[in-house]
C-alpha cells in the first residue's frame, strides 16, 4: 500500500499549461468584469462565485446609497489630481454592469463634504478594486494557475 504525502501537490507541468486554448479562459473573464462572480460560476467555482457576486453588488449598492461619486476621466489642475480622477474612473469601470447600469440611469452625485459621502465614494471603488482581484483570480483558475 502506497503512502501519500500530505504535501502540496505536484506543479503542472509548463509544457501541460501552454496546451489551455484561450477560450478556456477568455470568456470566463470578460463575463467576470461584466457581471461580478459570472467567471467564477463558468469555471464551475459557485461558492466563490456567489460570495464575489454578493460582496461585490452589495459593496457598490451601498455606495450609492451613501450618495458616493462616480469618478469621471478628467484632468485636474495638478497630477495627482489627474491620477486620482483616472484611477478612480478605472476602478468605478471595473465594477462592470453595475458601473454602466448605473451610469446609463443617469446616477450622479456633486463631490461635497461629508463624511457619509465620502465613504460611499470608498464603497463605489472598492468595488471595483474587489471585482479586479475576482477578474484575476478567473483568469489564473481559467489558465491551469491555480485550482
């Protein structure tokens, strides 16, 4: 009787991870920017799907229900104001659906102050931010990377 180890399981094999058409990962990647968790659940992967998917819609419907700004590419006065307008629309863009849904109903909140705003503007970013790491994690479960 053959003993296993309890160690981690063997790596995969360079040339096996080459043979992944791209398709295998493709799709599922541009549904998990779409709609936050859809890669997850393509890949067959439902319970990190599910928690990507409530994680994600909850953090961004809070934010808009804290009134938080969308961010908008513009340029500002200084660069770090350009950066963070930029890097904040890329971030608001990467919650998918969610960002392009809200965007076509028209939602839009002037910048002003305040602490609960400013914190739904977090939310709204955050979301984003998180849906990337999903968008990641699909694309290194899709490529054979990780299982």
């Amino acid at each position: 009787m053959a003993v296993q180890s309890s160690a981690s399981p063997s790596p995969v094999n360079p040339a096996e991870k080459e043979n992944i058409p791209i398709i295998a990962w493709l799709w599922p990647v541009i549904a998990a920017w779409l709609v936050p968790g859809a890669g997850h659940f393509l890949l067959k992967k439902t319970g990190r799907g599910a928690l990507i998917f409530v994680s994600v819609v909850s953090m961004f419907f809070f934010g808009l229900f804290m009134r938080g700004v969308m961010f908008t590419p513009e340029k500002g006065p200084d660069y770090l104001t350009s950066l963070i307008n930029y890097g904040g629309f890329l971030a608001n863009l990467s919650a998918g659906m969610l960002y392009l849904l809200a965007s076509m109903f028209g939602y839009s909140q002037i910048d002003m102050a305040g602490a609960v705003h400013d914190y739904g503007t977090k939310f709204l970013v955050t979301a984003g931010l998180l849906n990337i790491l999903a968008i990641v994690d699909t694309w290194e479960i899709g490529s054979g990377q990780k299982d």
